[in-house]
C-alpha cells in the first residue's frame, strides 16, 4: 500500500480507503468486522464514516466495536451536520449540535480522539465562523486531531478558509465531494480551491457506486444483492446507454493492461495531485483486496489522454 501526506498536513493516510455508508444499512456487524480486519492486512489505514451512517449511528457503533484494541492502527474520518434527531438543534453546524454530536460520536467509535472531523454538509443558518470556532475548540481539547468539510461549493470553501486565516484557527486540511469518472462537476471550482491551498480532496462514489466495477452489463439483469438491485434511483441514474458506451471503452482500456475496470477507476482519481486516499464503499473482503490493488497502478501522461478521449465522448 502506498501513503501519502493529507494536504498539508503531516498525516500518512493510505492511498486507498474504506467509506462505511454500507455499515448497519445494507451489511450486519460479521461482514462489517471481516472488510476492516481485511483493510488492516491490505495496510488500508483511513476509514471513513459519520453519525448518520447506517441510520443515526449504527456505522460508527460497528466500527467502534470492531476497532477495540486496534483503534489505533486506523485513522477514523467522521462527519456532524446530518439530523440525529427531530429537535430543532438536532442538526446543523451549530457550537451546540457540534458539542454534542462530537460526544456521542466518540462514545459509538469507542474511542477518545477522532482523526478527521468532518462537517458533512453546509449550513446556510450557521456563521461559518461559528462553525470554525467550535472545531478549533474540539482540536485543542484533544477530541479531534484534523478538521474537514464535505460537500462545499468553491466559494464556501474558500470563505471556510479566509476565516481561519484571519481569525488564527484550524484550517479544513481536507474536503470531501462526490467525483468519478462519471461526475466530475468538482473539477469546475473545487478542484482548483484544493490545489491553490494544498487541500487534500477525498473523492466519494468513486466507483460510481459499483457502476464502474462493470458489475453492471447493458441489457442484463441486475445482479442480486448489489447496490442497485431493487434500487430505481440509481439506476435511471446510472445505468444510462451513454453511461454504458463511456463503461465499454474503460473496460477494454483496462483489459488491455491486464487490469480491472474498478482498479483503473482508482487510479485515475488518485493521478490528481490533490488527492490522497479514495474511499470506496467496500462489502466484501474481497472487494477490499481488489481495490487495494488499485493503489499499485501508476497512469502515464499518454494514459490519461487515451482516457479523456473515451471519457470526454460522454
Ligand atoms: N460526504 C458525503 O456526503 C458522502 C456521500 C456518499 C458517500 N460518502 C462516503 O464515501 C464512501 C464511498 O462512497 P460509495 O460507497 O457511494 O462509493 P463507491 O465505492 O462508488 O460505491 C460503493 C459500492 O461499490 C461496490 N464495490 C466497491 N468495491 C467493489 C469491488 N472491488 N468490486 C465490485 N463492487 C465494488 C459495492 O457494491 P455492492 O454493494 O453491490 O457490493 C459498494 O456498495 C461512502 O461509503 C461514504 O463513506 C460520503
């Protein structure tokens, strides 16, 4: 496995991490143990998780029982900001919902530092100095050793990060957003924010849900006990003829390497010099073997413009 340094920060995350949205949901405590055991053997060291996974906490409750007594060999990234409740202060990025949230999340992860904190959503009814205060506070008690955001605009982004500049506190080392080969929306205004900063930027859905695993074949059955099985939304949104015509041409790029779609998925995010890790959403331990292996695979300049030329034909 490969590290590298998150943004600029002096933590070693590993290239290719762990997202937990499955935890509780769609995977019990057995399977939920046997993919973070198998990550640790793979050297997979960033795991990615927040209260709301697995429905109001039941993601950080496996993981925080599943680490006990190796807690430490993990870097534990969760998120606040998710309604946890019905209340009116049951939300947000409030010093209130903060404070309290960062509680409980420590008492389901079973531990008593959280390695990246992140804020999971914005909130238009919070100042954002408000929010940045609260998280300097959290890292100076020891609670919360990075700080992140998740899903911010470009320009919200860049306010988060003037105002810990000009009012001395801890800057987001990270922000995490939806980005693959299929959405690359990211590309316009927050890509450039993490490069003029030297923020690291931690793609989500990076296998478009396991659509670019090529698990999913134009006119075939949904395979049983996958993410999209019974699951419309997903796929009128990505099972899409322009989707399967982009998928054809990855997957033959990829055959002709000797790799898997999904390992070329990972690696074209991890080419970009702003990212550090790639969380993907891993159900099984072999899932966790193969896209470990992803970490392995270096693209060439000329690589990256054969791909462009199959991507850019969406
Ligand atoms: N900040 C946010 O707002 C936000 C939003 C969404 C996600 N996230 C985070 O980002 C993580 C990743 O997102 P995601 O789970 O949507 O990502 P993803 O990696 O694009 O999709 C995950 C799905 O891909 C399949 N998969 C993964 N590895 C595979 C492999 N080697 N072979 C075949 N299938 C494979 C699994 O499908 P099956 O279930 O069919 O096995 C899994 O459910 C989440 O777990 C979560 O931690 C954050």
């Amino acid at each position: 496995m490969k590290y590298k340094r998150m943004g600029n920060s002096g933590l070693n995350v590993s290239a290719v991490g762990l997202g937990t949205n499955n935890f509780g949901m769609r995977m019990d405590y057995e399977s939920t143990e046997l993919v973070l055991k198998k990550c640790l053997d793979q050297g997979i060291n960033f795991i990615d998780t927040a209260n709301i996974y697995g429905g109001r906490g039941k993601s950080e409750e496996f993981i925080g029982q599943a680490l006990v007594g190796t807690r430490d060999k993990y870097l534990l990234a969760t998120k606040v900001s998710g309604p946890m409740g019905d209340g009116p202060n049951d939300r947000g990025n409030s010093r209130k919902h903060i404070m309290d949230e960062v509680e409980n999340s420590l008492r389901r992860l079973q531990t008593d530092y959280i390695d990246l904190y992140q804020i999971h959503f914005t909130d238009p009814e919070t100042p954002i100095d408000e929010t940045i205060r609260v998280l300097d506070d959290l890292v100076h008690q020891g609670k919360v050793r990075y700080i992140g955001c998740s899903n911010f605009a470009g320009w919200q982004l860049t306010e988060a990060l003037w105002t810990s500049i000009h009012e001395h506190l801890t800057s987001f080392i990270s922000i995490q957003s939806q980005y693959s080969m299929l959405e690359r929306d990211v590309e316009r205004e927050v890509l450039p924010v993490c490069t003029a900063y030297d923020l690291s930027f931690i793609p989500y859905s990076p296998l478009a849900g396991g659509f670019l695993t090529g698990k999913y074949q134009r006119g075939a059955d949904i395979p049983e006990g996958t993410r999209f099985a019974g699951n419309q939304r997903a796929q009128s949104r990505f099972l899409t003829d322009s989707n399967y015509d982009v998928l054809e041409g990855l997957e033959q790029f990829a055959q002709e390497r000797d790799h898997t779609i999904g390992e070329l998925a990972i690696a074209w995010l991890l080419n970009n010099s702003s990212i550090d890790s790639v969380i993907s959403g891993a159900t099984s331990e072999e899932q966790v073997v193969n896209n470990a292996k992803a970490a392995e695979w270096e693209l060439t300049t000329d690589d990256m413009e054969s791909l462009d030329e199959i991507l850019n034909a969406k």
